[in-house]
C-alpha cells in the first residue's frame, strides 16, 4: 500500500522539530485566555505620540496585541489548538506535491494527448473476433478481452474512431495528489466517440469488448510513438471488466522522463452520458443474459455501475473542482483525510479492503457541504480541520443502511432509492443520481472505514495532542491492528454459492467469495465481533501488451486475510441464543446456518430458544470460543478446512504453559489453565481474614493487610501452582522453588513505639514472632521469622514473616506509619535544631537508602500492585499480555537488566494509550504491540508517559516532560523514562547499573526482530524464534548444572530426566521460600563486582548465566589501593617490566583483570557452575 508521504512513518521526529522551531513564531496558548506576546516591529519610538492624540494609521502595542489575540481566537475557533494547527501546515508541505516542478510530467501529458489526438481512423470496420486477430498479428499487441472473452461467432463489429476528447481528470487535475513512497497516479480519460457504440451495446459484455479493442489501438498508438514510454496493461479500481493502460517513464534523462515524480499516467477509456440511458443500466436491472434465458433476469448492479461510471469522470471533477472553489479549506481538507486513509490501507482504488478509496472520501465531504438543510453539516467557512473533522464524524455516526447517501436524485422509475438499497450493500448516488458511486464498496469495507472514523474521532476528542497516531503511524499491519487474524488459501474449486447467475455480476471469483466469507462472519459472530475485515490483493496486477491476464491462475492458493477487532465484553460468552422455539420460519433459517450445532435450550428466565453452545473452560479457552466459530462456519459454508486457514489467536500460550515434560504430579497445567490465578487470590484473602483474626492477642490491631507479589497481581509469568509442604521431600531440586509472595501488613498507628530506628526494629521482630505464633496455635500453619543476616544496613528492615499458607508462602511485611516518618528525619540533611539524633554523613547516607528501600516496598509496590489489579480487571488480556511479555524478557537473558514493574509499565502503556488502535482484546496483540512499542520507541529523546493511576492532568505530562529535559543534560541518565503520575520523573524502579544504553540498543534489536516474526512467519512454529536468544555478543557464557537450579521446572525446554526421581531428596524435607539459586549467585556476582560486570540471565527456568565486562570499566586507569576490582597492569612487556610513558618512567596504569575475574565467578558458583561454555 503507497504511503502518504516521504519516509512518513518516520517522519515525526523532524515535524515535531520543525514545530518547535516555529513556536518563537506563533501562540503557544491553546485556549482565549491563555499567555500571548507581541510579534509587531512597528511599535512607536515617537515620545510626542500619546494616547490622546495619534495619527489613525500608527498601532500602539495594545491595537497591536488586540490584533494579535483576535487571531489567536480565531486559529483556536478553526483548529483544535495553535500546536495542532502548525503540525498541520507542516504535514501537508509534506505530502503536497510541487506542482511547480512537474515540467517532465506536463510535457509528457501534452505529447501523450497529441499521440492519441492524431490516431487516424479505421477505414472499415470489423467483426470483434477478426479485429482482434488481425490487430494482435499485425502489431504484436492483444485485445485485453474481459472474461468471458467474446464467442468466435460473435456478430458485432469495431471500427475505430478518434477520441471525442482527453481530459487529465483525478486528484491530479484537481490539486489533491499527494506524495508516496512507491507511486501516484495522474489519470488521462480519453472519450470515446458515441458512434463506436450501439444502443444495445450494454449488454451482454459488448461495451466492454468494444472498450478493450479501442484501448488496444490507444496502446499500439504510445508504443509506437519513438517517444520512450513504458506501457503494460493494468485494472481500474480492480475491476477486471475494465483493464487500463499504466504508462510509465523513458527513463532516459530527456525532457519526457518523470522518474523523478513517482508518478504513473493511466489511460482510463470513457464514453460521454449519452451514450447509454441511465435508467436502462438501472441497479436492478440486468444486462447480462444468462445461458438459460427465463426470466426474470437477475438484477447485475455492479455490471451497470462499472458502465455508467465510465461516464462520469468529468462531470465528478466539475464537480469536486466547484466545491474547492466555494471552501477554501477543501483540498487541504481531502489532503488530510488521504493521508489518514493511506495511513490505514483504506485510500487504495483497488478492492484489497472492502472497496472503500479516498475518491468517496472526498465525495462525502462534498456531499456535507453541499447537501439539503438535513445533510449540510459542513460550512465553506470551515477551515481543513473542521471539513475533516466533520467527515469523520459523519463517517463514525451515520447509519448507511438505514439512511443512504444521495448526492442527488432521479425522478425516473428504474433509478429510485430503494432500487439501490435492494441491490447495493454502501449506496452513495451520484450528483445525477443515476449511479452508486460504492457500488463495489462491501459491508465490511464499509464497517472498517466506519470503525477508524470512530478511533479517529476518540483522537481528535481527547485533550491530549493525537497528531501522531491520526497521520504519521501506519496502522495496517493485521498483526497489531486486529485482535483475531485468520488467513485463508483458496481453492480452485468453486463453492456451490458461485452459480451461473452469480457469475454475471461477479465475474472475478475471490472478490465474490471475500465478499462471502465477510458475510458469513458477521452474520455468525454478531456483537462478539465490532468489526469484521476482509482484505485480498489482486494477483498480477499489470501484465505486458502481447500477453493474457488469465483470472483463473493462481487461485488456488490464493490468500485472503480476515482481521477480527473483538467486544471484550461479549467475545468470550459461552451461549448464542437465537430465535423463540415458536417462531417456526426463524428456527429453520438459524438452524440452517448452524447446521448441526443448533439446538434447543431452556433458560432460566423459562424461555426456549434455539442456540448455539460453546462448551469450554478457563480463560484462555474462552479467548478461543472466536476461533472455533471461526472454523466451524468457514466449513460448514464454504467448505474450507481448517489445514487451509493460518490463525493467530493462542499461538502464544504455550510459551506460559508449564512445559510438557514436567510431570503432572506435580504440576496439571490442565487445571491450571481452567482456574488461572483463582487459587492463590482465595488463599490471600483467606490469609488475610484469619491474619485479621488475631486482633485481640496482638499489642496493636491490623488496619490493613495488602498484597504486593506479582503473582497477587496476576503478572507471574507461570501460574502459581500450590505445593504439597508435607511431602516436599519427594519433590526434586529443579522444583523445589516456592516463591514468597510478598505481602505489606499495615499495624494501626501508636505513641508507644520507640523513637530509636534499632529499637523500632526489634519491637517489629517481636511482633513477627507474636503473630507466628497465633498463626501456628489457633490455624496449625507453619510459620518462619526470617531475620535477613545479608542486610548490613542498621537503619533498614531485616526480618520478614513467612507463612506456610495451603500451598503457598505469604511473606509479611509489616509497615509502621512512624517507621517512615523516623527515617525522613534520620535521611534530612538539614536536621531540625529540636532532633536529638546527630549522624554522621555516612551513616545520613545509610538511613536515605533505608528510606528509599521502605518507600518501595511500603508504597510504590502497593500503589504498582493496586494499579495492575485495576487494569487486570478492566482489561482481561492484559494479565496474559504482562505474563508473554516477561516471558520474552526472560528468554532473552534480560532478567537481571529490566525490572518487572518497567515491563508491566510497557505493557500497559499498550493498553492505557493504544492510539491508533483500540486497547487490545486478545493477549497475542498485545504481546505484538508491545514488541512494536520497544522497537520504535526513541526514548533517547522522548519519554513514555503512562497514566496508570487514570488521574494525570495536562500540567502533569508538561511536568514529566520538563523534568525529562533536564535529566537528559546530565551524562549518568542513559535509560529510558517511563513516566507516571506519581512518578513524573520516570526513575522509581530503576536501580544502578540497569539498561544501559548498549543493553537497550540490544533490547530493541531483539524486538525488532520479534515483529518481523510476527509480522511475516507463516508457520506456528517459527513463533518459537522469538523466544531464542543469540549467545554470540557475551564474552563469557557459563552453564549451569540444570539438576540445581531451582526454577529450572519454569523453563520453555526443561528436560524431564532432570525432574524424575534423579536427586529426589537433596535439599531434605524441609521447604524453602524464595530458594532461587540462579538469582542468589547472580546478587552475588553484582555485588562483589558492581558495574565492572553485567550479568544477563532467564531467571524463569534459565539454565545459563553470561557475562558482558563493562566497556567504560574496561578501559586503563591509574593503580589505586582497595580497587573495586581484581585489576593487572597493562602495557608489560615481555620483561615483566611496565613500559614507561612519555611523563613517567613506569606505568601507574591498571585494568580489570577479566581472566581472573572469570575464574573468580566460576569458584564463587561451585557446584552450581558446570562449564563455560
């Protein structure tokens, strides 16, 4: 699909660079009332000029500014904002062609018209067959007949004649062209003379044929001309009735090449309005007789509209040419509203999308503006915005079946509104109101444009600047546009729907059957589905003059793509209920379209109905239930199975799904997959009232008891699955992870806690013993007070609570209201005269990193926690698509690199401002947008602003973006920012030494390469491609002895000998919490080696641990005492001497010994080390 513009989908960065440039030129307010300066030079320097007494011609400042704001009202009435109003006038310097530089094009215009000007006329005429014959053997050029091509004994004759008159007609001529990556087209139409014609010659395919040999003289007459042009045979609009010639450059550097245009000319042969009567080529007419001639004929609408829109290219751009002159805003307005549709595949003139094009596009708004009292809703006084932003609209709201588009009407009996309602699925009538202009257009194209309007309208509406998602991003990628894909392969044998009657107006197979399956689809999935799209691309396209385009090749095999935008609140219902058993007609014609899955059910309510049941369970089933219909009404109808349609729904959740080697005693993925996250949400909320319980026996009553675990946030990339403590014993070292689900336990507030940090600490393990020991007496659950011995910091939190609750481990937490207020005045540097704690600067510095890590865990983590509860609920495919995507993560070694609550940010940024799209349904779309959001996104330059708490203002996002600004002068901020509400600043959860500029360059080259896979694998199984990881840009790769690593039963490959009976008791009979090896000798390794090394890991079931030595550690430094690391002189030279430098006698520099680093880590990982690999 051509695009709109020179590298558009790139092109954001440099309008937004040209907008800002301009600012110092324009207001910056987007409302009356906001701040505005002076622009005038003309102030006046006269001290005798007073208020009182002025010349009538000198401006003072306030005329000046009064001026001024008038036109900023005025842009702020006819734009949206002054912003939104200079992107504008930027893009369209963009896409606008430069008329003035098209001297090679006129010229070669100008000489194509003298060519066929001077075509001399036959001197007889000839039957059809014998004319082609002759033609094809005298000048090497073929008849482009349409099918089916005239019988042998065909009795009507041809002569030629020249062209009555040759018109450049289209968006050419009339100024609204605009500029695309491949090529535009500049259309000529070339009239045929009347007397070519007779009065019967419309039927029965003679206009066509007669059109086809007088194109092929057309041909013959270029080819011949010496002048250089290229020409070959094409169709028009996809109508195989109706080839045209497409004329390409000489490409010889001389005064007739425009190669540099990018622009095609096509030959477009039409016949003047009187050659034909309107109302015999009526919608229900017909015009090709069948074999069998009984009639009634069938109606052939879409025949009759292909002649008589041959007659009307003109008078359409008399037409649309009228109304540029009236507005003003007009043709930027068609500008953008091309630009917006090539943006979404939907400006095309071929079918490939359901018919619609930019031509009806413009014709809407034509109609808006020149329409009845009831229709006219657009004014000659709009500005482009305005035209545009009313077609949309038009376009969202407007029911076209009920209420159907007449730019003008007939009086005669053969042309009335009903006539086209009857025949047409779109109908928009003409200005003369004798043919329907959407005549091709389907219900689907027709919903597709609608839905995009309605999208468009949600960007235009919001307060936040869409102008990027509404016209620089391509959104006609299936993959990330539609929730559901399915791609069909044809087979060159017909579905018994394509009769002989069929044929007459269908004459081109996959156009009638895309029409089809579009039909069937809608029909069945009702409002599971908003929007139901069915795209194909028409084979050979253009073929040479001396050849067939044989229509009948290559469908078999032929691919039509069907894209499923989902009702997240409908899509997933077990039952469809269909007519009352008592309406007899109903049932038989909802049975006969649900064949055997029809059946008769009694509800509740007392009601029998005819319905449709989908028996299935869990969630990632229900996600499914689309799919199954999908297939089943695809076969049942069309006979297609199920091995010729490539679907993309659930590819994806295997890579979620415990891995089949893991023995099902000791996880049933089965039963999983049906209650989800439902088990470990029960458990805490039992835990938590049983926790509540034991109010009376405690010193302090629990006010609040809240989750903070991934896993209690539905994000855990595995479910969490319960295990049996009693018999842990028998479980092997590989599954003998239990992750300790972290949970903040809120104890009501208190004078009597200590003033001292210490003795706070000590009062809060007593309380942790206190509570174990209620839990264990009154519950009989296995409790363990953990004092963290790792913790070195005497300020910080050391102990936790963790209870052994049914299978899963709550670690608590305990949060003190006075513990967080005790620590901002231990971290203040500026200490209250009244404190009567004196610290030292270090230990200031110990007790600001104590704050720091009970803010997190105390407040970010809970708010994070409470927020991703919220959009879980909200969006049903988003705990899926967080799960997926930490997966990816993970498989790519990333786990040490990117915190999770980044990841689960990106992820809902896909969900929170999905523009242009709509938040996605299915988890695969969003897993593929979120692969899209990290390839592209250019976060050197531009934050991510994520409004996860739904509460950030507009002064907020200035905040967030100032704040960016300033974190990008300093040289240590290199990561990406992820902004929030409560977060403006984007740093909460990024911790030192992580995403750094080089492992976010290797981040978006891995998700490039995921949508490449997604965008372009044809195979399920090339899917597995995204989840392999390269191991070639470490410098040292360890493997790990898989029987001891502990999550290694999480993995995407896990062998099943490493989880039998093989070492079944190891790790003895009593379980660990959080026991995670992997990630113990990873913590170790960065805090023995801090940012010298970078360790890269899949802590999911990974199996391996790579090292990458820091580059800027890397480098030679002078020698110091007590160095961060094994470090070993450089430049030694084969003496064992330091070579001296030009200022030294020795050298004093050092560099991190990496061989012995290497060896270092490999000692430090004994036993769970294995090789290097």
């Amino acid at each position: 699909m051509p695009a709109t513009k020179r590298k558009l989908d790139n092109q954001d960065d440099q309008l937004r660079k040209k907008v800002t440039k301009n600012e110092s030129r324009a207001y910056e307010s987007d409302s009356d009332n906001g701040d505005w300066e002076s622009q005038s030079d003309d102030d006046s320097q006269d001290g005798h000029v007073t208020m009182r007494e002025k010349p009538k011609h000198q401006k003072d400042d306030m005329d000046v500014q009064a001026g001024e704001l008038e036109g900023l009202q005025e842009t702020a009435a006819l734009y949206k904002s002054n912003i939104f109003k200079l992107e504008i006038d930027e893009l369209l310097n963009e896409v606008r062609l430069g008329y003035d530089k098209m001297k090679p094009l006129d010229k070669a215009l100008h000489t194509i018209k003298d060519i066929l000007d001077k075509i001399p006329e036959d001197k007889k005429d000839l039957l059809l067959t014998e004319y082609a014959a002759s033609f094809e053997k005298k000048h090497k050029i073929k008849v482009p007949f349409p099918q089916p091509a005239p019988s042998s004994d065909a009795q009507y004759k041809f002569k030629f004649s020249p062209p009555t008159s040759t018109h450049v007609v289209g968006s050419f001529a009339l100024k609204t062209a605009i500029k695309s990556k491949q090529h535009w087209n500049v259309d000529i139409a070339v009239e045929m003379p009347e007397s070519t014609f007779q009065e019967k010659d419309s039927i029965n395919y003679r206009y066509f044929y007669k059109r086809a040999c007088y194109l092929a003289v057309l041909a013959n007459a270029i080819k011949s001309s010496k002048k250089g042009f290229s020409v070959e045979y094409g169709y028009l609009n996809g109508d195989v009735r109706k080839p045209i010639l497409l004329i390409h450059p000489p490409q010889n550097k001389s005064d007739l090449d425009f190669t540099k245009t990018k622009a095609v000319i096509r030959i477009i042969p039409c016949i003047s309005e009187s050659v034909f009567a309107p109302a015999r080529l009526g919608p229900a007419r017909n015009s090709v007789r069948p074999k069998e001639e009984k009639e009634p004929y069938p109606a052939t609408p879409q025949y009759n509209a292909s002649i008589l829109q041959d007659t009307s290219y003109t008078t359409l751009l008399a037409y649309l040419y009228q109304q540029s002159k009236q507005c003003e805003g007009f043709r930027d307005a068609v500008l953008l509203g091309k630009t917006w549709l090539y943006q979404r595949g939907l400006a095309s003139t071929d079918q490939t999308n359901g018919g619609w094009n930019s031509f009806l596009f413009s014709m809407i708004m034509a109609y808006l503006l020149q329409g009845n009292d009831a229709s006219k809703k657009l004014s000659s006084g709009h500005s482009s915005y305005q035209l545009l932003r009313g077609t949309l609209d038009f376009l969202a709201t407007h029911d076209f079946t009920t209420d159907p588009v007449f730019l003008g009407r007939s009086e005669h009996e053969d042309l009335q509104p009903p006539l086209f309602q009857q025949n047409y699925d779109v109908v928009v009538v003409d200005p003369s109101g004798t043919f329907n202009l959407a005549a091709h257009v389907t219900k689907s194209g027709l919903a597709q444009v609608q839905y995009e309007a309605r999208v468009a309208m949600t960007s235009l509406n919001d307060t936040v600047d869409r102008f990027e998602s509404l016209f620089l991003k391509n959104v006609n990628q299936p993959d990330y546009r539609f929730d559901h894909v399915a791609k069909l392969r044809m087979s060159d044998k017909h579905i018994k729907q394509y009769d002989a009657n069929t044929k007459l107006d269908y004459p081109y197979y996959p156009q009638f059957y895309a029409k089809r399956i579009g039909s069937i689809l809608s029909r069945g999935l009702t409002n599971r589905a908003d929007l139901v799209s069915v795209q194909y691309t028409l084979p050979a396209v253009t073929w040479a003059l001396d050849s067939t385009n044989d229509l009948d090749q290559g469908i078999e095999g032929f691919e039509i793509i069907v894209g499923l935008i989902l009702n997240p609140d409908t899509c997933h219902r077990l039952v469809d209920q269909g007519p009352d058993a008592q309406d007899k007609n109903a049932c038989v014609a909802f049975d006969a379209f649900w064949g055997s899955k029809a059946e008769l059910r009694r509800f509740k309510d007392g009601s029998i109905l005819d319905s449709v049941v989908w028996e299935t369970q869990g969630y990632e089933n229900k996600t499914l239930i689309v799919e199954k219909m999908v297939r089943y009404l695809l076969n049942l109808h069309l006979a297609i199975p199920s091995s010729q349609i490539t679907y993309r729904a659930g590819q994806l959740y295997q890579y979620i799904h415990y891995a089949k080697s893991v023995p099902v005693n000791l996880v049933n993925q089965y039963k999983l997959s049906v209650v989800g996250f439902q088990p470990v949400m029960n458990a805490f909320t039992q835990f938590a009232k049983q926790l509540r319980s034991i109010d009376d026996e405690l010193p302090l009553l629990i006010s609040n008891v809240y989750p903070v675990s991934s896993s209690l946030r539905q994000a855990s990339v595995t479910l969490p699955s319960p295990v049996e403590f009693a018999n842990i014993d028998t479980y092997p070292s590989t599954f003998r992870y239990i992750p300790a689900m972290d949970v903040t336990v809120q104890l009501e507030r208190s004078h009597k806690w200590p003033s001292d940090i210490v003795a706070m600490q000590k009062v809060k393990h007593a309380f942790h013993l206190k509570i174990a020991e209620q839990f264990q007496t009154k519950f009989h659950v296995t409790c363990a007070v953990v004092d963290d011995v790792d913790e070195t910091n005497p300020f910080a939190a050391r102990g936790h609570l963790d209870v052994y609750y049914h299978g899963f481990v709550f670690r608590c937490h305990l949060f003190l209201e006075q513990e967080q207020e005790l620590l901002t005045r231990l971290a203040d540097t500026k200490p209250s005269p009244l404190s009567k704690v004196s610290l030292t600067s270090p230990e200031r510095l110990l007790a600001k990193q104590a704050l720091h890590q009970h803010t997190v865990l105390f407040q970010h983590r809970r708010e994070h926690t409470f927020n991703i509860q919220k959009l879980c609920a909200r969006f049903p495919a988003f705990s899926t698509t967080m799960r997926l995507v930490k997966r990816w993560f993970g498989a790519h070694m990333l786990s040490a690199q990117v915190p999770e609550e980044i990841i689960e940010l990106l992820c809902a940024s896909v969900f929170l401002d999905p523009l242009p799209f709509t938040a996605p349904v299915s988890p695969y779309t969003g897993f593929a947008r979120t692969m899209a959001l990290i390839a592209s996104w250019d976060w050197p330059s531009t934050p991510l602003v994520v409004d996860i708490e739904e509460e950030m203002t507009a002064a907020d996002r200035e905040t967030a973006a100032q704040a960016f600004e300033q974190q990008r002068l300093s040289a240590s901020a290199k990561s990406m920012v992820i902004a929030t509400a409560q977060d403006l600043h984007g740093a909460r959860w990024w911790s030192s030494g992580q995403a750094s500029p080089g492992v976010i360059a290797r981040l978006q080259s891995l998700a490039h390469a995921s949508c490449t896979v997604l965008c372009h694998s044809a195979r399920d199984k090339d899917l597995l491609r995204m989840f392999v990881t390269p191991m070639t840009d470490y410098n040292v790769v360890f493997q790990l002895d898989s029987s001891r690593c502990t999550r290694y039963f999480q993995g995407l490959r896990p062998q099943g000998k490493y989880m039998t009976g093989v070492e079944m008791s190891e790790l003895g009979s009593q379980p660990f919490a959080e026991l995670d090896t992997v990630s113990c000798l990873v913590r170790d390794i960065q805090k023995t080696y801090g940012s010298s090394v970078m360790v890269f890991y899949d802590k999911y079931g990974g199996d391996k641990l790579a090292l990458v030595w820091n580059p800027f550690d890397a480098t030679p430094r002078p020698w110091k005492v007590n160095a961060d690391y094994n470090a070993l002189p450089v430049d030694m030279s084969k003496t064992g001497y330091l070579k001296p430098t030009k200022d030294a006698s020795l050298s004093k520099l050092a560099a991190p010994n990496f061989n012995a680093i290497t060896a270092e880590i490999e000692r430090l990982g004994d036993g769970l080390i294995s090789k290097i690999c």
